[in-house]
C-alpha cells in the first residue's frame, strides 16, 4: 500500500499498477488462501502447499489455489511487456518476484513467533487440574510476554533498518558536517 501511494506520489501510474497492485492482488489472494485453510498452525502451509502444487481443487474453493496465484501473476508479466517491453517486463517480473519470496521468507518469523507463543501456552495449560497450573501458567505468560516483546522489538527495528529505508530512502538533506572543538 505504501508503494502505491509512493508510486501516486512520483505521479509514475503505469509502474504503479504493473507494480504494486497487481503485487497486492497476489499478497491478498495468497492472504486469503491461508486463512481459508484449516487453523492448526502445524498444518495449514503444508496443506496448502499440497494443493497449490498439486493443483487439486478444495472442497471451499471453485478453482484450484494454483491458479488463482498464478493468475496475477501472468497478468503483471503481460501488463508490464506492453508498458516496458518484453526484456524490461521479464527482469522486472523477476525482480520482483525473487523481492517477494525474499520479504514473505523475512516475514514467516512472524509466523514462527507465533508457533512458539501457541507451543509455550500449549505446555503452560498441561498442569491443568493440578497444582501445578499456579505455577505454569504465570510462567508461561511471562516467556510468551518476554519473547513476543523481543520479537516485537527485533522485527520493527528490522522494517524500518532494512525494508523501510530500501523504499522510501532518497538522500537528499544536508551533507553531514562532524562538530569539532
């Protein structure tokens, strides 16, 4: 969304819809596709995956996932070859596509933070009907607390040191001047 309006402000439309739009209907086909799919956090990809590879249809679904992901695609590879021609169309499409495999790759330790937090209350709510629940739970609410607020930290200073700046970084201010006594 950023890069849209990014793109809207750089008043550069036609990149904006070869671009980030048609990126944004890939993301949000995909995006729905994984919350369509069953919630055990231990089976959704790998059912997903299977289906998307295997091009089989889900019961849910009209179409195979695979092609509602490979129809977006082909659309941005088609748009772009009658904007920037067929070379220009094919680096870019990859381009990008290796960005994109690259950020979600960056974006799954989400997902895996996630897996913790789930096995971490899994194992706190063992000793339930126990004495022992006074005991784990406090402890398991205070790891899942410690490490959702360092994964919290360590994943915002990563998008604002790396994802952020590579977007929206120009370098035009003031040359840096070091103070000297």
């Amino acid at each position: 969304v950023l890069d849209i309006i990014n793109k809207i402000t750089e008043k550069e439309y036609k990149h904006m819809f070869s671009g980030p739009v048609l990126w944004l209907w890939f993301y949000g086909t995909l995006t729905v596709l994984f919350t369509l799919y069953d919630f055990n956090p231990t089976t959704r990809v790998s059912q997903l995956l299977s289906d998307v590879f295997s091009a089989k249809n889900p019961s849910f679904l009209p179409v195979s996932p695979l092609y509602l992901l490979i129809v977006p695609a082909i659309t941005m590879f088609t748009v772009r070859i009658f904007i920037e021609g067929f070379t220009e169309a094919l680096g870019e499409s990859l381009e990008h596509l290796i960005a994109s495999i690259s950020n979600t790759i960056s974006y799954l330790r989400i997902f895996a933070f996630h897996l913790v937090h789930w096995a971490i209350s899994q194992i706190g709510l063992m000793g339930k009907g126990s004495i022992y629940i006074y005991l784990s739970l406090p402890l398991a609410t205070f790891l899942i607390m410690t490490l959702e607020l360092l994964a919290t930290f360590m994943q915002a200073l990563r998008l604002h040191w790396v994802e952020w700046f590579l977007k929206f970084y120009k370098g035009e201010g003031y040359i840096f001047k070091p103070f000297q006594l």
